[in-house]
C-alpha cells in the first residue's frame, strides 16, 4: 500500500512530539480543570518559573496516548500540506530555523479527555510542553503574525512561535539573593553620549572577567544572542574571537547553541531562552523595590520572563537621593549568565565567575 506525501508527513510530525504527553494527560484526572482555573487566576503571580510536571498516569497512560493520537492526526489532517511541512520544519528544528506562522481558525477548540484546548495550546502540548494546561501559560513571540491581535479570525498555531511564561519565585528563594555590583562606568556611559538616540540597549558578551568583543549596540526591536543558530541573524557569539582556553569556559560556550531572543515590547523588554539549558537572570525590576540585594531567577529552555520594566526602572531612579547615589546603580542594566548560576548555592558568587555572561545596557532616555 503506497502512502501519500500528506500522511508521511503526518506519522514524521508524531514521531516527533514531545515525551511523555499521553503520561501527563493521564496524570491529570479530574484536577485537571482545578489547576488550569488556578493558573489562570495566578497568572503573573509568585510560582516557580517551570511548572512542576504530574505523576505517571499508570494505568491510563495507555488509553490517554490512543486519545491523543487520534485527536493529533484529526488536527493534521485538516491542514494544507505546504502547512504540514512548515510544521514539521519547526518542530524538528525546534524552533531554530524560520518557519512561517500556521494560520489556522481561531474559535477550533479540540476536547482532550475532560478538557477543551484552543488549537495553539494543544499543538504546544504535543510537541514541546506535554504538562501545559492554559493559555494564560503561555507568550506569543514578537515575530508571530498573531502578535498583539486582540481577536483575529485566524490565529497562529506554530508552537515555537510560543514561548513558556517564567512566573517569579514566591516567596524568594534565600540561595539566589545577590548584592548590586559590576557596572562599570565606562560602559554605562556608552549610551549617555549626545545624539545617541538611536540604540535602545548595548550588549556585552563575557567570559569570566574578560570582555570578548565590541559592545554591540541594538536598534531592531528584537535581536538572537547565539553561538549557533541555523539561519541565525544577530549577535553571534561564535564568530567571536576569544583566547580564553579554560576548558569550562570552551563548554559552556558549545552549549549557548541557540542562545536567547531579546525583543523590547510594549510592556518592557522580554528574554526568551531558545537554548537547551537553563538562563540566570538579574535584573532591579524583578525584584523588590526596597531591596539593596537583587535575585538571581533561573530560566528554564522555553521560557520567557519580563527582564526590564521601563516604568519600574524609573520609579527606582532616584538621582537626588545622595546616599543611594554612592554606589553604581544597576537599574538600567540586566545581566544573563548562560547554564551556570552564581550566588551562595554555587562556587561562583559573583557572574564575574561565570563561564559565559552577557550585560546588557539599557537607553535611560
């Protein structure tokens, strides 16, 4: 029996979901609904940046894996099958090659055992976050078509035009608790300069305590951090000359690989990791705006978190006040360590430690 190029694509797209979905469906049970209210409500809230995932489904495991193959292949189905390979491209690129958006109806809902989806958020369950429940758990990437549309007819079903929602810590963790430092002047005063209207933030690459490179300045409002990224364009970190030879530093420089994405919103400027390892993050808006001792949060891959507020930097601004005026102010400035953290749960206490780091400097103006 010859099978078509339509279901060759379709047994490739399931052969390529994520692990352990038909587990977590399983899992669920009844809760299920109760915490995807309980997400819903909280979102934005104080929880850990990645959810924790369910228990093995046992017994049900079976039945639900049947349950949501067949839902699976009802969706595929429909779509067009330049639609199918634009899908496939981005799922077994995850998400680092550009794929077009999957414009599909926006008001198809699919019913998963108890429960009803919206169409991104069953794609973005299959094949990249088998626990997700809600939508509110989720952010729409920058460079989607459906980015910012209140109701749009058709909406886009790429789940790597998605990313995972990093919801803060609460309460904080004590380990990560980090003192102020390490801005240097000579930097921050590299966007103080007249005229210089146009770059809305700079971007340092580190290793260690060396800077590698020139201070690259960003206009675009988004911009890809990587060492390698296929069709990658932006700041790559690999096309960098470096002659540190520490062999800590060289592997975690070869495990950036995708690195992150760094778009200015409407709200604030966003960092999404696209890499396969964790991000540590610090940055004077995440935290209390009494606090002298900032945080460092932990992001896992697939996630984003709002790094910089705008509004909240400058609030915290205070340049009349004398005695906060004695130490370099980090506010306008976020720093973003790549797999490795620093603070007193690690060896590393300060990200001047870190194998490979970024700093990133905001326009004040």
């Amino acid at each position: 029996m010859f099978r078509t190029k339509r279901s060759v694509l379709v047994r490739r797209l399931w052969r390529s979901r994520a692990p352990g979905g038909e587990e977590e469906e399983a899992a669920a049970g009844e809760s299920g609904a109760a915490v995807a209210v309980a997400r819903a409500s909280a979102c934005g809230g104080g929880r850990e940046c990645c959810p924790g995932k369910a228990g093995r489904g046992g017994r049900g495991a079976a039945g639900a894996e049947e349950e949501l193959k067949a839902l699976t292949h009802a969706v595929l189905k429909r779509l067009k099958e330049r639609q199918l390979e634009g899908l496939l491209h981005a799922v077994e690129s995850r998400g680092g090659a550009r794929t077009p958006c999957l414009l599909l109806p926006a008001k198809a809902d699919s019913r998963l055992g108890q429960h009803w989806y919206p169409l991104p958020v069953l794609l973005c369950k299959v094949f990249r976050w088998p626990d997700l429940r809600h939508c509110s758990e989720v952010k729409r990437l920058c460079c989607c078509e459906s980015y910012s549309k209140a109701h749009p007819e058709l909406v886009c079903c790429n789940p790597h035009h998605l990313s995972r929602l990093c919801e803060l810590e609460s309460p904080p963790p004590p380990y990560s608790r980090y003192t102020m430092d390490f801005l240097k002047p000579t930097d921050f005063q590299v966007l103080q300069q007249p005229g210089d209207w146009s770059n809305w933030c700079v971007v340092a690459y580190w290793e260690e305590k060396t800077r590698v490179g020139r201070l690259y300045s960003v206009q675009e409002p988004s911009l890809d951090i990587f060492y390698d990224l296929p069709q990658g364009n932006g700041f790559c970190l690999g096309q960098l000359n470096s002659d540190n030879k520490s062999q800590l530093v060289q592997k975690v420089r070869s495990k950036i690989g995708y690195g992150i994405q760094l778009s200015k919103e409407v709200d604030g400027v966003w960092v999404y990791n696209r890499s396969s390892y964790p991000i540590f993050i610090k940055s004077a808006t995440l935290d209390n705006p009494d606090s002298r001792m900032l945080l460092v949060h932990k992001v896992f891959p697939g996630f984003s978190i709002k790094a910089f507020d705008y509004e909240k930097a400058y609030s915290l601004w205070r340049p009349n006040d004398h005695e906060f005026m004695q130490q370099p102010w980090t506010g306008f400035t976020v720093q973003i360590s790549f797999v490795k953290g620093w603070g007193q749960c690690y060896t590393r206490q300060f990200i001047s430690s870190c194998p490979c780091w970024l700093e990133v400097i905001f326009n004040n103006r």
